[in-house]
C-alpha cells in the first residue's frame, strides 16, 4: 500500500527543502519537522493494549502502545529523520543501515547493519528522505527480514515510481508513506524534481 500524506504544513516544508537556494541548517530542520508530521500519520493504525492505572483520582482503564517501535535509518541521510520521530515516540530505539549507491551501476553497497534485539514483534520503520530507483530500501528490507522483522513500514519524503514499483514487486507486504511521489528519475538516477542529493545538502558534503 501506498501513502501519499498530503498535509498543508508538509507541503510547505518540503517546497522549502526542495529549493536549491536552501542551506544545510534549514534543510536540517526541514527535514525533521516533515518525518514529525508523517509519523502522525504513519502510526494511526499502532496496536494499543489495555492497561490499568491510578490517576489521582481513581483507578481506570486506559490504553498504551502494544509494540516496541524501531527506527532504522538507511545511512547517510535517513538519519536526518530520526530525531523527528524520536520527539513523537521516545521509547522508540534505532537500529541503523549503511547503503550507497553506486555511482555507475546505482546498485546498493551495504557497509553496516546493526539493530536492537527485539525486532520480531516489533513495527519497524525504514527511514530514508530518498527512494529512487528502490534499491538501496529493497536490500535494507531484506536485510531486516533476514533478522527477523515482519512488520515494517518504509518512510521516505520523495519518492519515484519507479522505486513504489520495485518495493512493491520485492516487498508487496511493506507499506510505503511519502510526503510526495515525483515524476520518475533522470539519466544519472536522480530523481525529478526530486531535491538533490539529500546526504550531501544534510551534511553539507558537497
Ligand atoms: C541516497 C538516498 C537513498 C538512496 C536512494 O543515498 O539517501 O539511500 O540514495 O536511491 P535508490 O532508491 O536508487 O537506492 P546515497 O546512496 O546517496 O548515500 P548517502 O545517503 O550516504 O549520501
Ligand atoms: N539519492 C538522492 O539523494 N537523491 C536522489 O534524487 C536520488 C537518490
């Protein structure tokens, strides 16, 4: 399934971080505040369980999260996302993928994997601001299967066709969120209009 979470504010900051114009500190900031608001949306459907508690009051029933939640950026800039969520969900722990593509061939390298304990039982989300051609989420995808994941949620700020298509054909069981699905990518696998290169306008690399 795919979700395009059309907010006025989310629109507004991502006009802000598609602008070439924008530097590192505001394209920080930006970025955030955008994975902030998605995951409002992202975690609509979380499980609650019942629970028993003691207001000052009183003895009621009330309701907390069910599922330990894990973040897991793909590195470089899906770390750009993480404090974001991390304001909304502090028990959230964070795992963490390293990919890049390759240049030439824009097939993933993964250079890193670590991840905390729980992630069976867990609602995983995959963050990368980017999906282009789908390659570097897909080899994160499998690699969080091979450890045990089942349910995970992929959340990306823009996205390309052509990467929905090749996350849904690999991983058909993976919801998809973006804050906008671009037109497609150009001959270098950028995508269009796309914002750049989202690791090097965060960290300032280029
Ligand atoms: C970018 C982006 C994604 C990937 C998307 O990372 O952050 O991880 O490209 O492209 P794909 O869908 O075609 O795989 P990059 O490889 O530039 O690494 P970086 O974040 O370290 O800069
Ligand atoms: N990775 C990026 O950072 N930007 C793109 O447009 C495509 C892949």
């Amino acid at each position: 399934m795919l979700t395009v979470v059309q907010h006025p504010l989310i629109q507004h900051k991502l006009t802000l971080i598609r602008k070439k114009e924008t530097g590192t500190k505001d394209f920080r900031e930006n970025l955030d505040e955008i994975a902030g608001l998605m995951a409002y949306e992202i975690t609509r459907d979380l499980p609650v369980r019942e629970i028993r508690i003691e207001t000052p009051l009183i003895t009621c029933a009330t309701h907390e999260l069910a599922r330990d939640i894990v973040l897991v950026p793909i590195l470089r800039a899906g770390l750009g996302m993480v404090d974001g969520i991390t304001n909304l969900i502090p028990t959230a722990k964070v795992g963490h993928v390293g990919m890049y593509r390759d240049h030439n061939t824009l097939e993933p390298k993964n250079y890193y994997a670590k991840f905390p304990g729980n992630l069976k039982d867990a609602v995983v989300m995959v963050l990368d601001p980017m999906l282009a051609t789908g390659g570097s989420a897909s080899a994160a995808i499998e690699t969080l299967k091979n450890e045990g994941a089942s349910i995970i949620k992929l959340v990306c700020v823009v996205g390309a066709p052509e990467g929905v298509s090749r996350i849904k054909k690999d991983h058909p069981g993976v919801d998809i969120y973006l804050a906008a699905l671009d037109e497609g990518l150009n001959e270098l696998g950028y995508i269009v209009p796309g914002l750049g290169d989202a690791g090097d306008r965060l960290f300032g690399t280029k």
